[in-house]
C-alpha cells in the first residue's frame, strides 16, 4: 500500500472521526463523495464480465472485482458476499465463492457465476453488469480453506471433488497452489475430479485441460452426463480416499453421495450452495415439512402456524412485540425454505431473508436462525 | 360553543368492511413500492448529510453563524423526523440497504434508537390512545386525558410541558426508564440497570461530538459553536415536540379503554379485531394540514391518521393516500381530524392548561361518551 493510502487509512479508521461522524460512521459521508471510499465498508467496482460458457439458459461469466482497499484478502476457498441493487431499487446479497487465487488486501479477485433462472443475482451480474458498476461487499468468510500450502514440507495427497459451479472454491484452491510454486517436485499430489453436466457445460476448461498437460502432480478428471459421482468410481481413483484430505463442493445430491461415502471421517471438508431445499433423508420427512431453528438446534414438524408461535411451543422464546406484523421486533433472519405471510397470503422462497415471524407460516421445510 | 362530531359506533360486519378498506390499500402501495421511492429517500439523505456537512463548516465563519445554525438544526430535523423516524418503522428495510435498515439506524439524537423502538413501535403502536397502556398519553409526567385522575401535581401541567418541550429529546432517551412507575412503586429501579447502559453511551457520544469535539475544532470559536450546537438541538427539539403533540392531543382526538378495544373471541379469550385496530387508529390520531415543504419537514408525521393506519409504509405515500382515507373515514361516519399548525398547536395548549384543573369532562367525540339524548314528545 502506497503512503498516502496507509494515511489515509489512519485518518478513516481513526476513533476521533468515528466521534466526528457519530451515529451514522464516516461510510455514509464518504459516500456522498465516491462510492469506492470507504473507511470499514467494503465496496468494489465491476472491471470487466468474461463469458466462460455460453449456455443459452444458464450461461457462467468470471466478474473481476477490484474492491476497495479495505478489503482484507481472501483464503483460497471462500466466499464471498455480493450485494447488487437489482432493478427495483432492492438491494439483494448473496453469496458467492472467490475462484481466483488467494488476494491480499485490497488487490482485485474474481467470482464465477451461473445465472440461474431464478437467482435473481447471478442473472444480473451475468448478464447485465457492465466495467464501472459497484457492488457491496463483505469481507471473505469461509472455513472451505485449504490446510497447507507449497510452503509446508508435507507428502500430502490433496483431493477435490466439485460438481457444476461447485468448481469455484476448489478452482481457487488449485490456482494458488500452482501459482505459489507447487509444482509436484517433492512428491505432493493433487486429484482435481469434476463433475459437469456436459462438455459444454464444463467451466475452465481450456485451464484445466493445460493444468492436466503440465508436468506438475495434479491429475485432472473430467466427467460429464450421466457419469455421476459413485463410490466405486472415487474409490477406483483413489482408493484410500477415507484417509485423504479432501475439499467437496457441489449441489446437493452429489453431495450426500460423498458424505455416505466418506462415513464421518475428519478429512472431508464440505461446502453447500443453497440451490432450492436441501432434501431430507428418506422416513425423516414429515408432509408438511419441517420447521428447523439452527441457533438452538430445535426442530419439529411443520403444523403450518405462524414461526412464532413454533418457536414458542418448542420452548424457544424469541423477542416479540405486536404479535400483528407492524412493529418489527420479531424479525429474524430465515436461511432458506418458503413462508406464507397470514394476513396478505403472500409467500416467498427467497434464501437469507429477513421475516416477521410473528405473521409468517411455514409452507414445506424451512431453517430459521433463532 | 364546538360542536363535537360524534364518531360513529360500527357494527362488527361494518368495522371488518372498514379494515378489507384498510388492507387493500395497503396491499396496493406495497405493491408499488420501487424506484420512485427508493431515489426519494437517498435525495432526503442526501440533502441532510449536506446540510449538516455546511452548517458544521460554516461554524468557522463568525458572520455566517445564523446560517449555520440554520443548516444544522434543519439537518437534525430531517434525520430525526423524514429519516429516522421513518427508517426505524421499517419503512425502507425493502431496499436491503444497511443504512436505511430499522434495525440498525441510529439517530442523531441522545436517544437510543433500539429502546426507542421498544417503547414507540410496540408499544405506542400497539396500543395507540389505550389509557394505561400507551405510554405516550401524558408521557408519564403529564395529565392529557380526562380519564387521568386528577393530583395538584398537574397544577404544573403547563410547566412541565415546557420544560419536556425545551430538553424533548432527553425526555424520549429517558420514556423506557418509566420514571412515574418507579415513584409509583410498580417497578424497581433494578430493571432500568440495562437501559441505563445503553443511554448513557448514546448521550456521551453525543455530547463529545455536540459540546466538545466539534467546538474544539473551531479553536478560539469554542464558546461560540458550542452554543450554536446547543441551538440547533434545541431547535430540533421545539420542532419535533410540537409535531409530536399536535398527533394525538388535538381535540377531535379520542382515547380508548381496553376492554373497549376486546371486541372479537379469539383463540385466547377476547381480542381486538383488525377492523377496529384500523378504527382506534384513525380516532385516535389527528393530521396538520400544510404543503409538501412543511409535511417533509415533520416527516410525514403530519399525515399522522395515515402513518398509524400503514406505519411500515414509506411515509411520502401518506399525501398520495390522504384523500381516499378521508373519504372511506366519511363514508363510515368517522371524524378526520385535521387543522392547520396553529389551530393544532392551539387546542393542545389549550388541553394542557385545561386538565391542569379538576374539572367537569369536555365533550368527547367518542361514540360511548355520545349524550343520552332525551326525546320528549312536543307538547301537543
């Protein structure tokens, strides 16, 4: 970081101008002059969108970011938060991981996106963001991180497994292994196994294909259609796979594949993306659906009343007020599922979204924090 | 003599029709809520964050420190009234935007917005002009219903509503502590220990950037800045205060009792229905009329029927609704109290000396007070 920057940083940081601009913080003047200044908050501008597959109905674009400098840097295999206002003047977040390699402080990263029918997001940064739009960021966040580095002398053998965007935590990982000097020569390998729907749907491809040519210790394995993630298959390839330290990453079926497949053993790592309701276990599900409160570790069937009154029956007692949807108190986050609101009937299935637990009732499975 | 219009009494099938009425509106603006509105309250934001940015420079400008006070207070006005008030409601939580989100906005003032929350969204909210339980009748020092009982403590009812005038926004910091339960015994001072915590932080903040840090930065013009700060918060205070006042204590305004209110069965015991909730919300609350300047300027406050019918509605759709709320309230018989800022401010001044004194009840508007009318045959 230049000098002026770290003064700047100093001053922006400092508690007398915290004082200065107290309650509202030196972010919300800043802005009103540049939306790229930022004392805490973390903003980034779009640098340029490149297409990476052109599938008519879900194409995948790579976004670099170059954010604001306080902007800490990433781990390769996290993620990151991206809020966009899309049209509507709603500012929607969610979550995406990096796929680039790991960054310092305020250098620029990127992120790969599939634009989903629904995902209200990832269409617009596929496709409409343009070189100049900012985005809100936090900072990354993650435990999907890799646990050494080319500088540790160990002889791991490092196992990825990814389907469909899946690819993007371990892509990062992969990139900065070779980026920083992992090249194999002491013994290291790594197994890099994919999962796509189809050829044409393989993201990286060009990379990964160089990546398999190179002389270095990584094994690429590409797999499409109808060769799905199967036990046998991971063990054919690696048959201590139990033993190996492992990084999986993709949509859900695949994922509880891998899960029974590895039996609880310490060296999976796992990350979810949250595409539509995670699906229970065969005799686990109730018809109504379940109604899961993450914070307390409660859950019960679904018997469709507000979340409130659930909670409370459960024995659980979050904050109300009310109790008719006006005065705010009960709003809690749910991470994902469908409500009903009781007094317009309107439902929405947005993920992480803020609710009126107070007039709002499950409909099907739904994961509350509280 | 004023004739009181008597409010009409709504059967149960009428008053479920007048809260479908309520809720269609409702459902209508939320629908439309966009753009316009989301570009409206970042220009508010945007005009406020200026004026204070000028009026805290013009500090350094001995002759120009009339302007600078002025830009202050109207940049207190705007963040306490169009802004805060408003964005607390959750009238903007739509947007996603942390700045313009109830639940973490704090306001330029020493109250704390969480217990402000508290006390005003619930409670206030809830059991709008319920005697013994919105707190916001008399506010606890003061006697502003008839229904109060009456203690020569109220001979100071006018002074004490000065005095809340001048230092308003240390009367609202302090409302949570429930000062008169204390002196009444009916709460120990134990439970204020947390809210103590949280008022104390919000007043040190203030009062370093107000009375210290900003007055120190102008140097030799410390005294002078200090009193400018003081100005502007007193001026916000006098504003907001009056405003305030004018939303449930001009007459034409009712009070309600609880058991009044438990008009339906429910799943436990009697409740209140949403038809009548809408209906003690529009009795109870009284509009200033003015222009478009004036009702930003009070944040909308102005249209208080409005803002306690939809209070989680951005508040610059009020004027927009005003016209079919008064129609539907004529149509139902309902009185919409309404009155220029003076006549307003007038007839609660008027209030506060009144029920200083014992005194026989004035007419009410409400439909339970109605006076028995003695119908005697003409002498043939």
């Amino acid at each position: 970081m230049t000098i002026q920057r770290a003064v700047a940083q100093r001053i922006l940081g400092s508690r007398t101008l915290a004082a200065l601009t107290s309650p509202h913080g030196v972010d919300r003047y800043l802005e009103l002059v540049n939306p790229m200044w930022a004392a805490t908050e973390v903003r980034a501008t779009v640098v340029d969108v490149v297409r990476e597959t052109d599938d008519a109905a879900a194409p995948v674009a790579t976004i670099r970011l170059q954010p604001t400098h306080t902007w800490r840097g990433h781990r390769a295999g996290q993620y990151v938060q991206v809020g966009v206002e899309v049209p509507g003047a709603r500012r929607t977040t969610r979550c995406f991981s990096i796929s680039s390699a790991e960054s310092g402080p305020g250098e620029p990263f990127t992120i790969t996106v599939r634009a989903h029918e629904e995902g209200l997001v990832s269409k617009y940064l596929v496709r409409e963001a343009q070189p100049g739009l900012v985005v809100h960021l936090s900072q990354a966040e993650g435990e999907f991180t890799l646990t050494e580095s080319p500088a540790t002398p160990t002889n791991n053998h490092l196992l990825m497994i990814s389907g469909g965007s899946g690819i993007t935590p371990v892509m990062s990982q992969l990139r900065t292994l070779l980026r920083d000097g992992y090249d194999g020569k002491a013994g290291r390998r790594v197994t890099f196994l994919h999962y796509a729907r189809s050829r044409e749907d393989q993201i990286f491809a060009e990379e990964l294909q160089r990546i398999a040519w190179a002389d270095n210790g990584v094994t690429v394995h590409l797999r499409y259609g109808d060769d799905v993630f199967t036990e046998e298959g991971l063990r054919r390839l690696v048959p201590e796979y139990r033993d190996t330290d492992t990084w999986a990453c993709g949509p859900a079926g695949m994922m509880e594949l891998v899960l029974e497949a590895y039996a609880e053993s310490p060296r999976l790592r796992t990350e979810y993306f949250k595409l539509g309701t995670r699906s229970l276990a065969a005799g686990e599900g109730s018809p109504e659906g379940d109604l899961a409160f993450t914070t307390s570790g409660k859950s019960a069937p679904n018997n469709g009343a507000p979340i409130l009154e659930q909670a409370e029956a459960l024995g659980l007692t979050p904050e109300f007020g009310c109790r008719m949807g006006i005065c705010l108190t009960c709003t809690s986050r749910k991470s994902e599922g469908t409500v009903r609101n009781v007094l317009t009937g309107e439902e929405s299935a947005l993920p992480d979204e803020d609710i009126r637990i107070c007039v709002s009732a499950p409909v099907g499975d739904c994961v509350i924090e509280i | 003599m004023t004739t009181t219009h008597i409010n009409a009494k709504l059967t149960p099938e009428q008053l479920k029709a007048f809260g479908e009425e309520m809720d269609t509106i409702r459902q209508r603006i939320l629908a439309d809520l966009g753009e316009e509105d989301a570009a409206y309250i970042r220009g508010v934001v945007d005009k406020q964050r200026k004026l204070e940015v000028a009026g805290r420079a013009l500090m350094y400008l001995p002759p120009a420190w009339p302007v600078a006070v002025a830009a202050l207070s109207l940049s207190k006005i705007l963040d306490n009234m169009e802004i805060g008030h408003n964005v607390m409601h959750g009238q903007y939580d739509w947007m996603g935007d942390p700045g313009l989100n109830s639940r973490m906005y704090e306001w330029d003032n020493v109250c704390p917005s969480d217990q402000w929350k508290y006390s005003h969204n619930y409670i206030h909210h809830t059991f709008t002009n319920i005697l013994g339980k919105d707190r916001d009748i008399g506010y606890g020092i003061l006697r502003m219903d008839e229904e109060q009982p009456w203690h020569p403590y109220y001979l100071g009812n006018p002074l004490y509503a000065f005095l809340l005038m001048v230092f308003f926004e240390w009367g609202v910091a302090m409302h949570d502590l429930e000062v008169e339960n204390i002196v009444k015994g009916t709460r120990k001072l134990e439970e204020n220990a947390a809210l103590h915590q949280g008022i104390m932080r919000k007043v040190r903040r203030q009062a370093l950037k107000d009375y210290v840090l900003f007055p120190a930065l102008t140097g030799p013009l410390f005294p002078l800045t200090l009193t400018g700060n003081a100005i502007a918060n007193l001026t916000r205070n006098i504003w907001a205060y009056n405003i305030i006042f004018c939303g449930h204590f001009p007459s034409g305004a009712e009070t309600f009792s609880e058991e009044e209110c438990l008009d339906e069965d429910g799943p436990d015991g009697k409740q209140e229905s949403r038809g009548h909730w809408y209906y003690r919300q529009v009795l109870g609350s009284a509009n200033i009329s003015g222009g478009p300047l004036f009702h930003v300027l009070s944040g909308n406050l102005s249209h208080q029927i409005e803002h306690h019918l939809f209070p989680d509605l951005p508040a610059r759709r009020y004027p927009e609704i005003s016209a079919e709320i008064r129609e539907i309230c004529e149509r139902y018989g309902l009185e919409y109290t309404t009155g220029p800022l003076r006549k307003q401010v007038g007839s609660v001044v008027k209030k506060i000396c009144r029920l200083a004194l014992p005194g026989r009840k004035a007419p009410t508007g409400h439909p339970e007070d109605a006076p028995v009318v003695d119908v005697t045959p003409a002498a043939a």
